[in-house]
C-alpha cells in the first residue's frame, strides 16, 4: 500500500512525501530513496504536530487514508481535479470500513486540502487520527465533498486494508484488474496470464519480481543460440519459445509491481528489444537447422527465415489486431519451426509460411478479420 500511495503523490508533482509512523523500516528506507530519486523531499513524522512545521499555508496537501487501495488511475483523476474530500454513499462506505461523515456519506479515505488547515491540528490532543482530524477540519472550513463514482463506473476495488487477511482477500482480484488487457492476445501471452494470475503473488512475495524473469528469459534466448551452435537448432528453438513465454509473464508482473498512474513506458512493459533479439536468433536458428548442403556463411542459407520473420513483423499492421496478436506470437512461430526441423522439413516450412505470408498480404490488406471461438 505504502509504495502505491508513494508512485500516486510523486504521479502528482507532490514536492514532500510525509509519512506517519513511529520507526524506520526497511520499506521506509526505500521509499526514501525513490522519493528522493524523483526529486521530492521525504520526512517521517511521529504524530500530527509534527506536520505543521513541514507545510506552509500556501501549500496543497494530498493525504490518503492508511491502508488504502484504489485503482492509481482512478484516484490520480479524483485528487487532480482540485481540493475536495472525497466520499462515498453510507452503506457502501462502512461495509468497506471507511469512517462515516454525515448521514449520507462515508469517507473514501483521500483529500486534496489547503495547507492552512494544517494548522489547527495543533488544537487537537497529539494522539488524535490524523487523517480523521484532517477531514473533518476541511469540511468544517467548506472544502467541497467529491464523490467516487459508483462500483458500476469504476473498477471494483476501493477499500481499506487493515490486516494481512484483507490483503490475501483483495490480492485476486487487484492482480486481474492490473494486467486486465484492452487487445486481443495470442497463445503465449494468453498463457504468460493465465500464469501470472496464478502464481504472480507467490513470485512477488519471494521477492522474485519482472526483473528476475526478463532476465531469465534473456538466458533463455542465449541458451537457445548456444544450442544451436552445437548443432541442436531444435533445442534452441525450444529454448526461444519458453523464453518469449517467459518475457511476457515478466511484462506482466510489471504491471502488478508499478503504478505509473501517468502513463510513462516502464522499460518491461516494452518487448522491443527483446523482440529484436529474439527474432535475430530464430533466423539464426532456423537458418542452421536447414541449410542442408548450402554454405553456413551464405545468405541463402538464412533468406527464407529472414523473409518469414520480416513478414511476421508486417503483416500485423495490415490484418488487425486480432490475427496481429498470433503473428507476432514468437513463441508459436518457434514451437511450429521447432517441429518442422524434427519432421526434416525445416527449410520448406520457412519457404512455405513466407509464401502464404506474402500471399496473405497481397490478397488481404487493411482488412479486419476476426478469429472467432467454436
């Protein structure tokens, strides 16, 4: 919860980061740093006198409830559309275990503020709920109510965690709205999810996040060249596809472990790079396993490949998204070359899908064909 609020006020140019909290934890000290990195200043404080002397009567304050876990997007919409407390209906909001407000509202654990409100907490007795105190001085000052839309306008979480349980309860189903996709999917991305929804939490609570599986999947792809170069194309192809599986689980995962509630491109969202490499050394590959009597080192050796995979990389642009997503699917391109080159056919597979490859391109342009299920 902590990294998440920490991402939104940074996504929100918040200039200091003021956490409640009576000792320095590790997740603090990382907090810190990737406050500090981000250029905003990070303070922990003991009780709510203490915030008086950070901020100053010009300043907005954005304060989040503990434990709270919305959907970043949702909330950086909310909080960026001015000051405001944010609220809820009644039954929805103490059945989710927000505090009530008034008759009709609960609160929803957010306010964008002004700073001179801060300092009226000094009124208060040093052991009071910040947050709570917070809320109630700005209302009582006029700062407008803002509420959230409803369950059927938003994504279905926006709750309180206030013990382990609530969190193994919720985890399900923040993982599915994280890595929920808006395109179609192919084969290998489609099991890369299925995988992730299954044992993302057990990755991420081992501490074994996206970065240690994209670098897996890089030794995977060098694995793959190393087979081929002992002569076992196949093996190496083999190699590719779980390591294409492997790069997109950890694409995946990213979107559970960040938060960029801006938008910016986190570097394993991207399969770029990888893709690049990886095409290389299926061509590689390919150009190997079925070269027969011409030369290793001549170009028709390798030109039915590079002919398949620079189609492969076309053809998406022309079809749509749906076939899009299985031709760009290197994983299944590896897994058919794969059993092409046991079948003694590998050449002729590489020359026949760039035929039908090149057929399709001519025939088919700037048309959108559906793959429907039986």
């Amino acid at each position: 919860m902590l990294s998440q609020q920490l991402r939104l006020a940074l996504a929100l140019d918040c200039e200091r980061v003021i956490c409640l909290g009576n000792a320095i934890t590790p997740e603090l000290l990382a907090m810190q740093h990737q406050a500090e990195t981000a250029g905003a200043s990070f303070h922990l404080i003991a009780g709510p006198r203490a915030l008086g002397g950070l901020v100053t009567a010009t300043d907005e304050v954005i304060a989040l409830d503990d434990g709270l876990l919305a959907l970043p997007s949702e909330l950086a919409t909310l909080l960026g559309q001015g000051q405001g407390v944010l609220v809820q209906p009644i039954e929805q909001g103490l059945e989710a275990g927000f505090e009530r407000i008034d008759l009709n509202h609960a609160s929803a654990g957010a306010m964008r503020i002004p700073g001179r409100l801060v300092e009226r907490l000094a009124e208060l007795p040093p052991d009071c709920d910040t947050i709570s105190a917070l809320q109630r001085i700005a209302l009582q000052a006029g700062v407008s109510q803002r509420p959230i839309p409803g369950p059927g306008q938003r994504g279905p979480v926006w709750a309180l965690i206030r013990q382990e349980a609530d969190a193994q309860s919720l985890e399900p189903l923040w993982i599915r709205l994280r890595t929920r996709q808006d395109r179609p999917i192919g084969p290998s991305r489609w099991l890369a999810l299925a995988g992730v929804r299954q044992f993302g939490p057990a990755l991420l609570h081992a501490g074994s996040g996206s970065t240690i599986l994209a670098i897996g999947a890089a030794l995977l792809a060098l694995l793959g060249i190393g087979s081929g170069w002992f002569e076992a194309t196949a093996l190496g192809l083999g190699f590719c596809a779980f390591g294409w599986v492997m790069r997109q689980s950890a694409a995946f995962l990213s979107l559970i472990e960040s938060d960029d509630v801006r938008g910016l491109r986190h570097f394993l969202r991207s399969e770029t790079a990888y893709g690049w490499m990886l095409d290389a050394i299926m061509v590689i590959l390919i150009g190997w396993g079925a070269g027969g009597a011409i030369p290793l080192i001549s170009y028709e050796r390798y030109f039915p490949a590079l002919m398949l995979v620079a189609l492969l990389r076309i053809l998406p642009r022309n079809l749509g998204a749906q076939w899009g997503a299985w031709l760009e699917d290197r994983a299944l391109l590896a897994v058919l070359m794969l059993i092409a080159m046991l079948a003694g056919l590998g050449r002729e597979a590489a020359l026949a899908g760039a035929l039908l490859l090149a057929l399709a391109g001519i025939v088919l342009p700037g048309r959108e064909f559906r793959l429907t299920r039986p």
